[in-house]
C-alpha cells in the first residue's frame, strides 16, 4: 500500500474505534478493533487508548511512520451502537473490501445510529426506579414515587446537561434533586417508606457500566483505564453522597424525621417482579433493543434467583454476591459468543440487582446523622459486597479471556500451517 493508503486505514481504524469508545466499549475492545482491522489487511499498528483518547501509529513499507490521535467525547451507554459498531468490525476483517469501501460502511452505520429520544429517556427513569422501588421493599404507592422521583432525575441531568456541567455536580444535584422530593411526597403522606423510594431512585445514578468497564479493564490488563474508570466511580459515589446526604439532612431539619410504614411487598416474589421492570427500565437507558431486552431482563431475575437460595441455605452475602456474579458473568459470556457480540450489555444489565443500594444509601444516611461507628461498619459491609461482584466477574471472565487467547493462537497456528 501508499502512504496514502496507510493513512487511509489508519484514519478508518481509528474512526471505527472511536465510535467504540463513545458507545461506552471497553478499552481492550477499542484497542483490539484497530489492531484486528490492521491484521486483517496485513499491515501492524502500536495502539494505546484510555478512556476518552485514542493514538495509533504504523510504518509504511519504506520505513515512515504515520500517526492519528483522537480525542473522543463522553461515552454514553449505547449498548445497541456498541453491538452494531463491533459487527462492523468483525464484518470488514471477514470480508476485507477496500478501505473505502468500509469508510463507506461506517458512514452508512452513522447514519443508522437510533439514540433513544428523551421521552423513551424519561420512560426509562421512571420503569427502572419504580422496579427497584418495589424490588427494596417498597409499597405500590413508594414504587409508584419512586418513578416520579426516577423521571426528576432525568430532568435534571438534561437540565445540567444543557450548562455543561461536570460529571460531579451533574451527580450531586441531581441526588438532591430526587432526595428532596422524596421527603416532600413522604410528608404529603403520599409514600410510606421513603427509604425505599430514595433507594430504589438513588439506582439510576450508581455507575454499573463504569464500574463493570473498569473490572474488565484490570482484566485484561489495561491497568491504567482501569484505574482511571475506578477514579471515577469513586467521584460519582461521593457525589452520590453529598447530594442525597444534603437532602435528606435539609428535609429532616424542615420537616422532622419521617416515620416509615411496615413492608407490605417484602417477599421473594415481589423482588423478582421489581428486579424484571427495573432492568427493562435501565435496557430502555442504556439503548438496548430487539431481543436482547428480554435476554438481558432475563440475566437479571437470574441474578436474582441464584444469590436468594444461597443466602437462604446459610451463605454469608458476600459469598452470594461472589456465587451470583459468577452465575450472571457465565450468562453473559456465554450470550455474547451465541449473538456473536460484545458481553457488556447482559453483563452490566444481569448485575443491577446486585448492587447493593441500599448499603449505599444507609452508609450515607449514617454519615449523615453524625453515627460514625454504624457508618464504618455499614460502609466496610457495602464495600465488601461490592468486591465480592468484583471478585466473581474476574473469575469468570479471566477463564473465558484465557480460552479465547487459546482459540486465537491455536487459530493462528492453523492458518501458518
């Protein structure tokens, strides 16, 4: 090839990546785009990528070096553009077309792209914190707040959006905002447990694709984005904190405490039917579509009935949270080489349920009131249920990573043959 071609399929390398990364795409999946695309028309690249910014760089044949560096927007969460974008990569190291021919594919994939539209956005809110309302023990009535309080975050992060502020005060006010109005609703007598309605609120805002990304990251290596997402999830937990500890101290110094009504919906069988709605509520946000909504949905309630016998049969929660992550990790592994596409989407989605919210809001609550020793010991408990998740992703998807090295290279050994 020219050094005019060279540039050519560096710059569509890069771009195809590019759009990985946007769409919320692992940063060994990033990389390996580029470096599949280069094998794929027999040429070699050094690639590095972190969150947010991309560098590539080649040789030609007459020994000069060509270079492209991007520096990408915020991802999002569009697990349906993730899918597409990677089978665009699979299907032009398949069928090798000319690169501008491929050019040609990305462009009409761009075009293609269907975000959700900020209606389906609020929907979305309004599903996920109403089945996690009713999924913490929460009424009818408390499920029923909780998606109002689900539909004012998402207001208020378009709000904070169109100011461009940073993903810290985004959180923060957006905490406060659905806190607040929870109190509010608890004191026009309309919810019973405003805990459970706060809780079940506070799930649309925990980073479950920033912490699965960053797990995955460690995984395979790439330490420093690993690093670099954990960074960030630590920041929104923070956020978290300080706004929904803000309202809720400002709503108790307003209108006194707030008496919560016994549990009407604690049952096993109401948990699952509130873990089923709010993972369609986050399918809907993180823009997943056809029939990976109900596979995904399905990975979650599986989450769910694989960590409540375990727990039943005298496991501590750590090791149910270790065995349940382990199952759903499997599920989505093995989802993703049946649908021939990426695991993130039946991975992050399968572990909503069990993330452990309410030992988030209840480590607030405490710091909050001033209760330091039940606030240490609430926060270790979170903490340590939080890598028990960890710790049943890397399991699994260690081995499965391990296995597709072993297919690679036995695949590779056959094609020199």
């Amino acid at each position: 090839m020219t050094e005019q071609e060279y540039g050519e399929l560096l710059d569509l390398s890069v771009d195809l990546a590019d759009q990985l990364q946007q769409c919320g795409a692992e940063t060994y999946r990033v990389e390996e785009c580029i470096s599949h695309l280069m094998h794929a028309y027999d040429a070699h690249a050094e690639v590095f990528a972190i969150p947010n910014f991309i560098i590539a760089s080649l040789e030609t044949e007459d020994e000069k070096h060509v270079m492209r560096m991007r520096r990408t927007d915020a991802a999002s969460t569009d697990m349906d553009g993730l899918e597409r974008f990677n089978a665009l990569c699979r299907r032009i190291c398949n069928e090798k077309p000319s690169v501008r021919t491929a050019a040609g594919w990305l462009k009409q994939e761009k075009k293609n792209s269907h975000p959700r539209s900020f209606p389906m956005i609020i929907l979305g809110n309004a599903l996920a914190a109403m089945g996690f309302g009713f999924f913490f023990h929460g009424t009818i009535l408390d499920a029923v707040c909780a998606a109002i309080c689900g539909i004012s975050v998402g207001l208020s992060l378009r709000f904070m959006r169109i100011f461009r502020a940073n993903l810290f005060f985004n959180t923060v006010a957006a905490g406060f905002v659905q806190a607040f109005l929870a109190q509010i609703l608890a004191q026009l007598g309309l919810l019973h447990n405003p805990d459970a309605t706060i809780i079940g609120t506070l799930m649309l805002l925990v980073p479950g694709l920033l912490f699965t990304n960053s797990i995955r990251d460690v995984i395979y290596g790439d330490t420093l984005s690993g690093v670099n997402r954990l960074v960030q999830v630590f920041i929104t937990a923070v956020a978290l904190a300080v706004g929904v500890g803000a309202a809720v101290s400002v709503a108790r110094s307003l209108f006194g405490e707030v008496a919560g009504a016994p549990c009407l919906m604690n049952s096993f069988f109401f948990e699952c039917v509130g873990a089923c709605i709010g993972c369609a509520g986050f399918c809907i946000l993180f823009n997943i579509r056809g029939q990976a909504v109900v596979l995904c949905v399905l990975g979650g309630l599986l989450s769910w009935l694989i960590y409540t016998p375990c727990v039943m049969l005298g496991c501590s929660d750590v090791t149910g949270f270790v065995i349940g992550s382990a199952a759903v990790a499997t599920y989505a592994e093995v989802m993703a080489r049946f649908r021939k596409c990426p695991a993130s989407p039946y991975l992050v989605i399968s572990l909503i349920p069990l993330i452990p919210g309410s030992g988030i809001f209840y480590t607030m609550d405490f710091a909050a009131r001033g209760e330091i020793d039940n606030f240490l010991v609430k926060g270790l408990n979170t903490g340590a249920l939080a890598g028990a998740l960890a710790v049943g992703v890397l399991l699994v998807s260690t081995m499965f990573r391990m296995w597709s090295v072993w297919n690679f290279r036995k695949l590779l050994k056959k094609n020199d043959r």
